[in-house]
C-alpha cells in the first residue's frame, strides 16, 4: 500500500486557523519574545514498548512496533531519553505539554522524573489519587505498579499560576492549569488563560466528547474563557468526527461525513476491544470507511447526537476554539496489517481561543518527512511513536466591557432584582390580606371541659383555608416561574462581554433558578 503523503492542504479542516509561517521542525520557538510558544508531544512511556500483557500472555499489537529496528538503536529507553530531552530543551517553549510521562515513586506519592526537571521551568502533574489508580492498572495488566500520565511544564521567567490551583482534581490524562504572562515580561499582553494537556480515549468518540466537555467546565472554573488544550486527542479532527463540534465556525457535517467517521470510529473499537454486540454493517455502496463498513441507523444518530452535545458544550460555556493546522503525527502499520510500508495519521493537536491568540507559526510535522512516514516511529530522528507539534501565537489582552457600559448593565441587574423582589412582596402582602379568619371556637360540652386537650394535637384547617393555602401555592409558583423566565430572557439578551461581567458578580446558574445572588 503506497504511504498516505500529506497533500498541500492536508493539514487543515474544520475550524481550522490558517498559518502562513512553517517552522523547520525542532528549532527554537524563542525568536520573538512576546510570542507565546507551546510544544506538545506523547513521549511514548518506556513501560508501553513491548509489554507482555497478561491479559493475554502477549505483546498487544499497538505496543509491538515490528517496524523499529534495531531496537537497542530506536525503542530502548537509554537511546529515546537523551533525545527526547534535547529536543524539549533546544525548543525553548514557554510551555510544554507531555504525554505518557512515566512517573517516579518517592516514598508514598508519585512525582515528575527527574530527567524532566528542566531548568528554569516549574510543572503541573495530575492528583495522586488518578496516578495511584493508573498504577494500580498497570500492576494488574503489565505487572509493574508504575504510573503514567500527563504533565505541563511552564517557563518560571515568563509565566505565572493565576490563583490558587488544587492539582488534586487533575486526572492523569487531563492534566490543567491556569497561566498569565509575568508583568515584567514580553508575555505581559497574556491574560488568564486555561492550558490542557490532554491524552485522549483512543478506543471510543463518546469518551473523547466527555473530556473535552469536562475541559471546558475546568475552563470556566478559572474563571476565563481563554484556553489552549494540547496533546495526542487519538482523532484526526475531520469533518463528520464529533470533535469537530468543539470548533468554532464548523458547518454541520455532509451525511456522507457523519458516517465515513462514524464507521471508523466502530471499526476502530471492535478491533481493539471495543462493544462488538452491534457492530457495523457490511455493505457494497454507500458512504463507508475503506474496509466498506457502514453504522446502522440507530449508530449514526447516536453519532449525530453526540455531535450536537459536543457543540451545546462549547456553545453553553461560551468558549470559542480554532485548530490550529498541525499535520501527521503518527506513522505505523496501517490497522490490521503485519508489514509495510507505513501510514500516517494526524493525531496530535493544538486547539486554541482565536480571541486572544492569534497563530504565528508552525512546526513542520511528518509531511516533511517521507522517510519517517514510511518507515515509521519511534525512528534515530524522532524519539517517540509520535511527532511533536508546536506553534506560537502573538498574546493581546481579552477584550472587556468599558466602565459606562458595565454600570449601565448593574444598574439594570439591580433594577430587574428590585422589581421582582417588590413583585414577591405584593403578592406575599395581597395572599395574607386574603388569608381567611379561622372560625369561632365551638361550645364545648360539660362533659369535655375537664379534658386535657391531645399533646401537639393540631386542629384541622376549615375548608376555607385549605383552599387558600392551595390558591396561594399556586400564585406563588406561577409568580416564581414568570420571574425566572424574565431573567432568562434578561440573559439571553446579553452578550459575552455582559455575560462576563455577570459571571463576575454573581452565580448565573443559581440566580437564574432562584434570582438570589451567591
């Protein structure tokens, strides 16, 4: 099978930023000092080169790498580690994105390595609960209690946390943290913005959607919509996957599309293990995959609903991503074959805010590289099974509503506040007016004068008042509504700019349901 060769275009798509600078691969990303630059790459852990799974008693076919030999000259650790050092020192990257980092255990908690102790740089690595939990696994299925996971490492002399960040909630494949230029630096222009370095679910779409959506709810707990999320996604981003979604200014998929990825993604579980109990359909015509396979009806509107999720998430979190157009990442055998030459794939990206970034330049990738595209990786040039990606983006402040704009839009809050709240008074102060006067005490009779009345006996309300107590719920309820829907509607006429400052005085979710501040 001849190699898939990147085509002039191959590397853009949907919600893709065009870019018109491409960086000789490797070089430093340094040469101006008021752009931010990030690299991103999937180190490939020691412990994933063939590995006896015992599961089976074998190697599993993704972690065999039949194509690298020598092995002592390409996949042993001792030849992979001081090459990938070199190239994340000489990149100069103000952030680094990791993947499959093989974390050292120091006494009871898991830490970086100390191979990836740069100088200069400070890390963000996942919770000790995630990296216990994915030892734990490996002990079970690779028989040795060894955790790997994401990590990012942040220049110390251009960048800064913002706030206080607990790491605790950081899965190992999710790992997050929230940077802003130093003040006394070129990056000074940066404001808050959320970084990911993300390994995603290589097996299964509905999980890949599930961590980008919770990516962006870690986003908005920063309190920015600002964000760049890096790493291997196990996708290549084309039109009709749901990841798509997540991108801004993406059309909806031709139905041709939305089941060309669809039957991929199905192949792609069922041949590593995924739910085979409705497979895809074999069929002759049609939209399909190049094994001819086609999803049934049910699959693709599954598919398409879980597009649609996808961009309700981005929407509702109101964060607006672009792709920026980094090409083939991944050259091996193509799924399901036992020899060359080698395919290559488009599996590691950088999604970022277009708002307040703006894409200078690019790595080249491996449609620079013929011989790696067909030879395959890790190789003596590149280090891991995947290229690295990098990029750099000219920083500008977010853009934030003028002072009269942001008192004329409190000023409205207060006034809406104050009517509904005089609303409730009314009807509370009208509802008690109408409450009925409880009846006159009947005579008792001699016989029941000298008896003790029940301890915590409560008498029966009349008529009158149950019908008053139903009357005034219901009142109560339509008015709740009536007032929830007005600032629902008070919301939805706002824009991002209004929105922000909202969010910044108060909990939207809950004062849209109960319209008091929190």
């Amino acid at each position: 099978m001849a190699t898939q060769q990147a085509a002039p275009d191959v590397c853009m798509g949907p919600g893709t930023q065009s870019c018109s600078s491409r960086l000789p691969r490797f070089s430093t990303l340094d040469q101006e000092p008021s752009h931010l630059s990030l690299l991103s790459l999937n180190l490939l852990a020691p412990l994933f080169v063939r590995p006896i799974d015992k599961r089976t008693g074998q190697v599993q076919p993704y972690a065999a790498f039949e194509w690298a030999e020598p092995a002592s000259e390409v996949l042993d650790w001792d030849v992979r580690r001081p090459r990938l050092l070199k190239l994340l020192l000489e990149s100069k990257a103000d952030v680094i994105c990791l993947q499959e980092v093989q974390f050292e255990r120091t006494g009871s908690e898991f830490a970086i390595p100390q191979w990836l102790c740069l100088d200069g740089y400070d890390v963000r690595v996942p919770g000790q609960s995630y990296l216990e939990q994915m030892a734990e696994r490996n002990q079970r299925v690779l028989d040795h209690e060894i955790a790997i996971g994401c990590a990012i490492l942040y220049r110390k002399d251009r960048l800064e946390i913002v706030g206080e960040v607990d790491s605790v909630n950081s899965p190992n494949t999710l790992v997050s943290i929230c940077l802003q230029g130093l003040p006394t630096s070129p990056l000074a222009a940066l404001g808050p913005t959320a970084v990911f370095s993300v390994h995603l679910d290589a097996q299964a779409e509905v999980k890949r959607v599930e961590q980008l959506t919770k990516c962006l709810g870690y986003a908005r707990q920063f309190r920015t919509r600002e964000a760049i999320f890096a790493g291997d996604m196990n996708t290549e981003v084309l039109e009709g996957s749901c990841i798509t979604a997540f991108l801004s200014d993406v059309a909806t998929p031709s139905e041709d599309a939305f089941q060309r990825e669809c039957a991929n993604a199905l192949r792609l579980s069922n041949a590593e293990g995924g739910d085979e109990e409705e497979g895809p359909t074999k069929v002759e015509t049609g939209a399909s995959n190049d094994d001819g396979f086609c999803p049934t009806e049910a699959q693709l509107g599954e598919w398409k609903e879980l597009f649609n999720r996808a961009s309700e998430a981005s929407k509702s979190q109101r964060i607006q991503l672009r792709r920026a157009p980094t090409g083939p990442t991944r050259a091996a055998y193509d799924h399901g074959k036992t020899s060359g030459p080698c395919r290559t794939w488009r599996l590691d990206h950088i999604f970022f805010s277009a708002g307040t970034l703006e894409l200078q330049s690019l790595w080249e990738s491996l449609e620079s590289d013929p011989d790696s595209s067909d030879s395959g990786l890790p190789n003596r040039i590149i280090p891991s099974d995947h290229h690295p990606v990098a990029a750099t983006f000219k920083p500008s402040p977010a853009a934030a509503l003028d002072e009269v704009a942001k008192c004329k839009l409190l000023e409205d809050l207060e006034k809406l506040e104050q009517e509904q709240a005089a609303a409730r008074e009314e009807l509370e102060q009208t509802l008690k007016a109408a409450e009925p006067k409880p009846p006159e005490p009947a005579p008792s009779a001699p016989e029941e004068e000298g008896k003790k009345k029940k301890k915590g006996g409560k008498e029966r309300p009349s008529p009158e008042m149950v019908a008053h107590i139903q009357e005034s719920r219901r009142q109560t309820r339509e008015l709740k509504e009536v007032q929830a829907n007005r600032r629902k509607d008070f919301v939805a006429g706002l824009n991002d700019l209004q929105l922000d400052v909202l969010e910044g005085s108060l909990a939207l979710p809950a004062w849209l349901e109960t319209g008091v501040r929190k």
